[in-house]
C-alpha cells in the first residue's frame, strides 16, 4: 500500500507559471554543446530564484501594443531558416558579442514592461542562432503577449531552442506536450524532454520527473528514481519537491526510513511558507523526541 496519496503528489508538484523569460545567455549560437550546457546551468538557476512571471511584467495595454505593432512587422532575415545558424555565425567574435548585447537589452526592457523593444531585440538575437532568445521569442507568442510570429513558427523556434540543449526549453516542451493543446505527443515523448531538462539540473524539470515516475506517468512507476529527483529539486530550493522528499523520508518510500532526514525536509518547505510541512515537521520531532527518550 502506497503511503503518499497521488492527489497528494499532485498538489505538491502542481506546476507554476512555467515559462519564464530566461536571463540572456550570452552566447551567440548554443548549438555548441558547452555553450548551450553552460547558458542552461546558467538559466535554470535564475528560473529558481523565484523570478515573477512573464505575465506580470506585461499589463494588457502593453501586450495589445505589441501585437497590433508585431502584426505589421516583417521577421528578421535567419528566422525562416532551420534550426541551426550559419557557420559564419558560429565564429566567436562582434557578432556574438552584439547578440549578447541583444539579449541583455531585450530584458532589460522586458523588466520595463517595453515589449514591443524586448520582441525586436530578441528576434534579432534569435535570427543569429541564439538559443536563449528563440525561446523567449516563443515564450511571448505562447502568453499571447504578441501576435509574431504566427503560432507554429513560435512551436519550431522552441523546438530549435531545445534541441540545442537549452533547458528552459526543454521543459516547456515537456510541459507543452503533455498538456496537448498546443502539441500533441505521447507522455513518454513529454518524460524525455524533462529527463534532458533535468540532466541540466532544471529545477521544475526535476520535481516534475520525480512525480512522472512517482505515479507512473510517461515512465515506469520508480519509488527509488522519484526519491532521486525530488531530492535533486529539493536541493535546488523547490519548496514542492521539499515536501515530497520528506514524505519519502517519513515512510521509507524509495529511500531507507529515517525520521531525520524527513525532519529536515519537511522544516526547509516549513521555512518556505508550506503550512502543512510545518505540521510535519512538528509531528516528526515529537515522534523523535518520545523514541530518544526511552
């Protein structure tokens, strides 16, 4: 009999807003294995330091603004090319250097709420191959905060992005296929793209992993390889996966029984806010304390 309650696990893992503008990377073409490794180590510890949504950024008047301007826009030449940049483009040099420039405008005026200038400039970040700002591109047209480009051609900037080893990508894909709206895939094609995202150490990537394997979804039901990543998140700051590990803790799920352990998870998600934990984390050290005074 399983001790944690699947609604349970839901509940903790329920996903936030997951797609967030990622900070520039810096680098002019992730397809280069390192640099796209090290731009992804570099976004998935600014998604976890609990930057607010994209949403928030833009109220409805600047979103309308730059749709209406966006619509009459023209892309910028490389955007309708496939995924990888020319190799010209590849070369360190100005033009990365001008790309990270890009990047670092772009969000600047994102946080301003200047859409429609965080738009164009990453669309010319994206037209030379950067994998950070295909996604941010893909980012605004998935939260309808513009109208370019057309819905598949956001779909495809993403999918480049991730296939470049971009890990906020990778999980939006993830995410995006299995909600099915917007793609369709089955839940193991879902469980890979978050098994890259994670590898990254992505943090929602990992949560999210730990629970497909917790309750079977797109992947063998894994107590041992759910414990693994909720750690791997918990560790990462994630007060959800917090919980979960310590519940794992609790009852010997995937992880040998240790009351120690599971106090200590259950405190830092206390620490966090998480209400519930904090009467964990109670109950757990008067268990404790009556065993040690025997």
């Amino acid at each position: 009999m399983r001790a944690t309650n699947p609604w349970r696990v839901r509940d903790r893992a329920a996903r936030r807003v997951p797609w967030r503008l990622a900070v520039a990377s810096g680098v002019a073409c992730l397809a280069v294995a390192a640099s796209s490794h090290a731009a992804s180590s570099h976004a998935a510890s600014s998604h976890a330091a609990s930057s607010p949504p994209v949403s928030s950024h833009a109220p409805p008047s600047s979103r309308a603004a730059a749709r209406a301007q966006d619509s009459r826009a023209s892309p910028p030449a490389g955007l309708s090319r496939g995924c990888d940049p020319a190799p010209s483009e590849l070369a360190p040099g100005p033009r990365a250097a001008r790309v990270r420039r890009w990047n670092a405008d772009a969000f600047s005026a994102y946080e301003r709420d200047d859409v429609s200038r965080a738009l164009r400039l990453y669309r010319n970040a994206a037209a030379a191959g950067d994998a950070s700002a295909r996604y941010n591109v893909a980012v605004m047209r998935i939260r309808d905060e513009t109208s370019w480009p057309a819905m598949g051609a956001a779909i495809r900037l993403l999918e480049c992005s991730a296939g470049a080893g971009f890990a906020p990508a990778q999980y939006m894909l993830g995410s995006l296929i299995d909600d099915g709206r917007l793609l369709r895939g089955t839940p193991q094609a879902a469980t890979g793209w978050f098994e890259k995202a994670a590898a990254q150490g992505h943090p929602d990537a990992m949560l999210e992993l730990g629970v497909r394997y917790d309750l079977g979804r797109g992947a063998a039901q894994d107590d041992v390889r759910a414990a693994h990543w909720y750690e791997r998140s918990a560790d990462a700051g994630d007060v959800g996966a917090q919980y979960l590990i310590a519940s794992m803790y609790e009852h010997g799920r995937g992880v040998p029984l240790d009351l120690d352990a599971a106090l200590r998870w259950y405190g830092a998600a206390a620490r966090q806010g998480d209400v519930a934990a904090r009467g964990q984390a109670r109950a757990i050290a008067e268990r404790l304390a009556r065993e040690r005074a025997r």
